[in-house]
C-alpha cells in the first residue's frame, strides 16, 4: 500500500484490531465483518463434530476389544512371572537372557469395564480368576487394537475375601500385633 493509498484510507475510516475498517464517526453504522465469524463458527462446529465421531469410533473399539477379553479367554503369561518351568522359575530363565516359551492357560474375566478414556491413557477395572495376569490383560487389549499397550499403574482392590477397604496401614497393622499380644498376656 502507497503513501496516497494509506492517506485515502486515514479519511475514509481508521484500522480496528481485528484488520477490518471502522467507520468514522460522522458516519451511522460501523461496518460489519460476519463472514469470518461465522466461518470460523463453522470450522470450529466441525472441528467439534469430528472429534466426537472419532470419539465414539474409538470408544466403539475399545468395548469390541474388552468383549473379546470377556468370560473364558487364553492367557500366555508374562515371562518375568513365578510360574515354573522345568523345576526353575520362568523370571530367572528370562533374567539369564534364555528364551522361554509358556503356553496359554485358560482364565476367567468376569468383568471388564472402561473407567476413564482420555486417550491415549484407557483406565479400566477387572474381576478375574486367580491366576490372570492383568498387565498381560493391558498387552492383549493393545494387541487387539493394533497399538500396544501396557499398565503405568495398578490396584489391587479384592483377593478373595479381603478387600482393599479392609487393609490397615504398616502402623495399624503393628498397633494390632502389639494390641493382641498384650491381651493374650492378660
């Protein structure tokens, strides 16, 4: 823009913020500049709508994958577990750097639901049988959907009987050890 283009402009009216022209103020209306705002409207509902497609196609998979995980499934277990094989514990052959080979043993998932999605972090609960590897259950899970997957953490909420609820802390646990001992001296 030239000098002469700039002073013509100056009279006419005066740059806003956003780039569009204000009107001077001996003028009615200030010129209107909707066409970018609903533009940016519309990309922005879009942007929206696709996210919640990709979402629920995600959430779709995920329940897919759980369901192949449900009720009597095939389980290989992880090679740094305390199965043994050939009279050894598997995690010393693995921690040796010899192969282990372990065959799938049949476990129960009698539940298996979705917490929290906030990809790419899935959060889930389980009630399973004894003997089920659950890090194995989040390998399987990625296996499934085709990206890998592992445990960055773990729970253990129920065994058996016992609940988490239940548990005492170190301190609980040697109040009631020093509690008993005293009552059983009385």
């Amino acid at each position: 823009m030239n000098d002469d283009e700039q002073h013509e402009r100056d009279e006419d009216g005066e740059m806003d913020r956003a780039g569009g022209l204000v009107a001077p103020e001996d003028t009615q209306q200030p010129r209107k500049r909707r066409g970018n705002r609903r533009r940016h409207r519309q990309a922005g509902e879009r942007h929206q709508r696709r996210r919640r497609e990709h979402d629920e196609r995600v959430h779709a998979l995920l329940q897919q994958a759980v369901g192949k995980l449900t009720g009597l499934i095939q389980q290989v277990p992880p090679i740094h577990s305390a199965i043994k094989k050939d009279g050894k514990r598997v995690y010393e052959l693995a921690r040796k750097g010899k192969e282990v080979k372990l065959d799938p043993r049949p476990v129960t998932i009698h539940a298996f639901e979705l917490t929290n999605i906030d990809l790419p972090v899935v959060q889930f609960r389980v009630v399973c049988s004894t003997g089920t590897y659950i890090r194995s259950l989040a390998n399987d899970l990625g296996a499934l959907l085709g990206c890998g997957g592992y445990l960055s953490s773990l729970c253990r909420t129920r065994i058996g009987d016992f609940r988490l609820e239940q548990a005492m802390t170190i301190e609980e646990a040697g109040n009631y050890i020093r509690e008993s001992l005293v009552r059983k001296d009385n």
